[in-house]
C-alpha cells in the first residue's frame, strides 16, 4: 500500500480543476506583510494596485474585472511561483524567510450558519441529549431516527409544513432548540471568529486542549461585498467542540471560536462568467482526515442537500436590520457529522493531534489543515491595528 501523500504535497494539487478560475488570496511576504494577490500564469501576482484587503478588492463593481484589466497592463508584479508558496505554506515545514499563504480574508466580518442539513441538524439534537456525552450519542442517534427517519428532508424552513412538523414533534417529545434553527423560519448565524483571526490552507488549526469530542466541519464559505451580494465563494473548516456545545448551547463562542479554529482557503473564486452561485449550489465537498496512528476518515457533503438556499441565508445575514461595510464571509453549514468509531465501539469520532484535514471540491480546491491543541498553535498577533499600521507605511492606505 502506497504511503499517504504529506501535507506539503497535498498543498502542491490544491487549486480548482478549472484554469479558468479567478483566484485571488493574501500572502505573507517576509520585510513586507500581508499582500492580496491574483493567481495567474502559475504565479502569484501582487494586486495593491488594485486593492489594499481584499475586503476593498470585493467592494469594487467587477473585482475580477478589475484584477484581469490590470494585469493585462502589466500592473500586477509577479512576487513567486505559485508551487513554491503552497509548498511553503506547510506550517510545520515553512521556511520564515519565504512568502505563504494567509486566509483569503481580512477584514470582513466571519461568520457561520448551522443546522442548514437534515444530517447536522439530527447530530446537534444528539449534542444537546447526550449533553457532551460522546458515549451517548450512538444510542439517542438509534432513537431520534427512529422518531425523526427522513420526515424532515425537503421540508422548506419556516413553511406551513414545517409548522406542523413542529407541533407533531412537541407532542412527542423530540423539540429542539436546534429543530427550530433548522427548519424554522430563522436561519442559526453566529460570529465564528474575529476579523483577521483566520488562518489559511497549510497552517495548523487549533482545537481546545479540554474537548474529548470535536470534529472538522467542512464548508463553502460565501465572500460577500458591503452591499451583501455575494461576489465569490471559498472553502472553510469550521472546527467544532461537540462536548463543549452539546453541554450547553450558550457555550456556543467557546466551541467554535478558539486560537486557529477557523480555516478559509486556499483562495476566494471570483464570480465571473466562468463560475456563479448556482455552481456554489451544485458543489460536491469531500473530506478526508488522516490521523498519525494510520486512522483514515471519509466524507461528504452536498450542497443540493441544503435546508436553506445560500442566498436566502445571505440574506438574512445582510440586509436592513444589519450591515457589514468591510463585507462578510459566511460559512454555510455542513452535512457531515463524522460518527465513525476512533477509540472504541459507541465512542465516535474526535481529533487526535496531528490529523491531517482536507476539505475539497473541484470548483474551489482543496483546504488543508493539521490539527494541533489551541495553546500550540501559533498565537493570533497580527491584528487590526497591526494591519493598519503596516498599510500606512506601504503607503497603501488612500
């Protein structure tokens, strides 16, 4: 049996199937900072001139227009060779003195949707009964399908029908904060983590040294503009402490926003003529997690199996009652809860430090994560004023 393939060569087949696709990201570029770039001609090219954050980038009319216009006028210096930034872009192996990718965000509000799947919603219903219990979770999983089976599947939130699912499921004793989030008429969304706390394809992503069940969550995340039209989509891994939440959903922030627990990556596409959100709607997302100890994990998730359509959840994100002016990204939710034994029979899955997470899908890539304990993963320096200060002295800021 051929030996797994390493982070870093995961990293290096990492980009769409589709070299058509308009990507753009940030680097980290020793003596300089962050840059937005563009990806082209197997380079990554500096877009400054274009836009200082590619928050600025997505609040312009045509973004990809814009990039192609100036790189057609030589406007976009070329700063290294796509292979050798996503080989360098490996956490564990990464030269200092050499450029890497960053989360393709900075600073728009990141935020999540939960229990947008018939799959996750069952999962977070077994969180709160089993109260953080992963031993439990495999018995209430064999009695909630047994009362619930598929009867939610194509049910539209917030109908009349779903009404009626709910009175039949109070009767019976099976309602749930997380059932009214799924199919009522108002969307879960959340903050999943601080502007420019992201880390990007390559870097470790950190789970809470006190969980004993925690999970990857594999998603598409919406790039949203100030307006809240959605201008592109990337990948994200929402890390999640399922002990932490299922005792408590007002433990919400402390399971899903600790140092490094949220990756986007490895580059926003674009929407232009070659890619557009009902591509989103068809997208495939598979994931792999690859434990030190030969541990191998395999997974899906579809978007033609959402509850809510993603514009309905941007939607309800952006609008009249709430604005983000530096845009947003917004995780939409996943289909899969791993439920595959790692420990024991009835234990489930959870992390072991050292996983290796891969989160494709041919339109958008793949994001690549190892997973180490939030107090081990390279603490969050670089913020807010940091940028701006860096921005001035680029000379960056107009």
């Amino acid at each position: 049996m051929p030996a797994p393939e390493s982070l870093q060569q995961r990293l290096s087949s990492s980009l769409p199937a589709d070299a058509r696709a308009t990507l753009v990201g940030r680097l980290w570029q020793p003596g300089v900072g962050p840059t937005v770039v563009l990806v082209a001609a197997g380079a990554l090219h500096d877009a400054s001139s274009v836009a200082a954050t590619t928050s600025e980038l997505l609040n312009q009319t045509d973004p990809a227009g814009a990039l192609h216009s100036a790189m057609a006028k030589g406007l976009l210096p070329r700063i290294a060779a796509l292979d050798a930034v996503l080989a360098n872009s490996d956490e564990a192996l990464r030269d200092a003195g050499q450029p890497w990718l960053l989360a393709p965000c900075d600073l728009q509000a990141v935020k999540a949707s939960g229990v947008t799947f018939v799959a996750s919603l069952l999962e977070r219903v077994i969180e709160e009964q089993a109260r953080g219990d992963a031993g439990r979770a495999d018995v209430i999983r064999r009695e909630l399908s047994g009362i619930l089976g598929d009867n939610l599947r194509g049910i539209v939130p917030g109908s009349a029908e779903a009404a009626r699912v709910k009175e039949v499921l109070i009767a019976r004793g099976a309602w749930s904060q997380y059932l009214e989030v799924g199919i009522g008429p108002d969307a879960e969304i959340f903050t999943k983590a601080p502007v420019l706390s992201s880390v990007g394809s390559g870097a470790d992503v950190g789970i809470h040294p006190g969980s004993a069940w925690n999970n990857p969550e594999p998603e598409v995340v919406l790039a949203l503009n100030a307006q809240g039209d959605v201008v592109g989509a990337s990948l994200g891994n929402d890390v999640n402490l399922r002990d932490f939440e299922g005792r408590s959903a007002l433990l919400l922030g402390k399971a899903k926003d600790n140092n490094a627990s949220c990756a986007i990556g490895p580059f926003i596409r674009l929407f232009d003529a070659h890619f557009g959100i009902d591509d989103v709607r068809r997208c495939e997302l598979t994931l792999t997690v690859s434990g030190p100890e030969g541990f191998e994990l395999q997974g899906a998730s579809s978007m033609t199996q959402i509850s809510r359509d993603p514009l309905d959840i941007a939607a309800q994100l952006m609008g009249p009652n709430h604005q983000y002016p530096d845009g947003a990204m917004l995780f939409l939710g996943t289909m899969f809860a791993p439920s595959q034994d790692r420990h024991g029979p009835g234990q489930g899955f959870t992390h072991v430090v050292g996983d290796v997470v891969t989160v494709s899908t041919p339109a958008l890539g793949s994001l690549i994560n190892r997973v180490k304990h939030s107090d081990q993963a390279a603490p969050w320096t670089f913020g807010l004023a940091a940028l701006m200060r860096n921005l001035a002295a680029r000379k960056l800021l107009g």
